[in-house]
C-alpha cells in the first residue's frame, strides 16, 4: 500500500543526535491496518514515522546508527506534514514536563505509595511557580532555593 502523502525532515540536530524523519499518511484502505471492526469507523488517517537516528556516544566519541517505525491513528484527516508537528509537539510536552519531573523533581525515584497524589499537586505547584517567573534551569534553581528557602519570597507570583 502506498502512502496518500509523505513529508521529509533531514539533518535535525539536538541533544548530541542527528535524526531524519519521514513523516507518511494513509488514508484509502485502511482495512489492512485496524483489524478490530470496532475502531474501523473512527480511524481516519494511519501515520507512519521512519526515524533513523545516529547518536553520539561521548565514550567512543563516534555516532552509532538507531532505526525505528512508529505508527499512529488519528480520527480525522491529517497531511503528513500536520501529523510531523502534532508528533513534534507531543514530545515537547514529554521533555518540558514529564522529563523535568522525573529528573529534577525525582517523581519515578519516589517511594510514597499512599496518597501519592497530594506530592504530585505540591510538585506541579512549584514547577507551575517557577515556569509562571521565567526559570528555565529548574533543577539548578530547585538547588538554589534548598539552599536558602527565603529565595522562593522573591517570585512576584507568590507574594
């Protein structure tokens, strides 16, 4: 089966990795995709994401090949290059939020098991305080104020 349209991203550089994206959408056939008759009048568009990735290994000092196919579904019709951003964007939140959570907040290293929820309101409050003033280094500005807790009155958002 072939693609209704294809969009290409070549040579994006990051995070010590050159990555190249092809970016395909089906939109005709898409019997041969969804084989559960349940999901087949909702999907409108299948996307097709080819990654190959050549990322930098700071111990060998030489880049080394990584290949992978993601697909996804969506339930509306979508060009390539629209389904490229809404991915891209998804993964903006995931290194915006999600990643400063477990690393800088160590969410995945806590070991509250019981009324988990209460720390994660107080850890969303404090990323929200520093996010609303401008901080963009979180886990130096966490240190920062561990070591003098008066800092966190300086904000104009908590006065």
């Amino acid at each position: 089966m072939s693609p209704c349209e294809t969009y290409t991203v070549k040579n994006e550089t990051g995070h010590g990795r050159i990555a190249n994206r092809t970016t395909s959408v089906y939109q005709k056939n898409l019997d041969d995709f969804i084989l559960d008759d349940h999901w087949a009048g909702h999907i409108q568009t299948v996307v097709e994401v080819k990654r190959s990735t050549e990322i930098f290994d700071t111990k060998n000092k030489q880049y080394a090949n990584r290949k992978e196919t993601a697909f996804y579904v969506a339930n509306s019709i979508l060009t390539a290059k629209q389904a490229h951003q809404i991915i891209i964007n998804h993964w903006g939140i995931e290194n915006k939020n999600h990643y400063v959570r477990d690393v800088s907040l160590q969410e995945d290293a806590s070991r509250i098991r019981v009324n988990a929820y209460n720390l994660s309101v107080l850890r969303s409050l404090a990323l929200n305080i520093l996010r609303k003033n401008g901080v963009s280094n979180i886990k130096g500005e966490l240190y920062d104020n561990s070591i003098q807790w008066t800092r966190v009155f300086s904000y104009p958002q908590v006065t």
